[in-house]
C-alpha cells in the first residue's frame, strides 16, 4: 500500500466526518447523502489506484464529488451571507472544509495516475 492510497483512504473518513457533523448541524437529508458519495468515490478511488486498474475512474469520481461538495458548500454560503440566516455559517465552513479536502485527494489521485 503506498502512500497516496493511505492518504486517499484518511481524506475519506475525514469527508464523511465532516459531512456526518454538518448533518447534525443543519439535519439536512441531500448533505448526508453527498458525504456518503464523496467517501465512497474516495475509497472507489484509493482501490483503484492500489490495483492498478480503471486508471480513468480514480481521477473522475474524486472530481465529480469535489464539485458536488464545492455546489453544496456555496449554496450554504450563499444563504448565509445573502438570506442572512447567520446560523449555517458554521456548516458552510465546515462543508468548505471538506471541500478543500477533497481537492487535496483529487489533485493526489490526478498526480498518482
């Protein structure tokens, strides 16, 4: 196992736990979801690159749920700081978080390939 699939594995838990806090800020069902999504794409991703195979897929799959976490992340600013609903601006930091985590482990499974 080497180091980029250890580190894909840890971004993955770390999504999820970001997603799971999130969902118990705001109680919001397609958060959840999302966060389930991104880290199982993380960890469809990290066997793949230990494998060897679907060289394609371990690039696209972390993409695809950075930019659904990066949509979910701006709605929430968005309402934030143009609705003025003050009380998610903790999960809009939380949900950026992780999207900033989840470009880390894209750019990993990019330079990986």
């Amino acid at each position: 196992m080497n180091t980029t699939v250890l580190l894909l594995t840890v971004i993955s838990l770390a999504t999820l736990l970001l997603g799971l806090f999130t969902w118990r800020l705001t109680s919001s069902k397609p958060i959840i979801f999302n966060s389930f999504f991104a880290s199982a794409a993380f960890l469809l991703a990290a066997y793949g690159i230990a494998t060897k195979q679907q060289e394609q897929l371990t690039v696209i799959m972390p993409f695809l749920v950075t930019m659904l976490l990066a949509g979910r992340a701006l709605g929430i600013y968005w309402r934030t700081f143009f609705k003025g609903e003050s009380e998610l601006l903790m999960p809009a930091h939380l949900m950026g978080g992780a999207v900033a985590i989840c470009t880390l482990g894209t750019c990993l499974a990019f330079l990986n390939q």
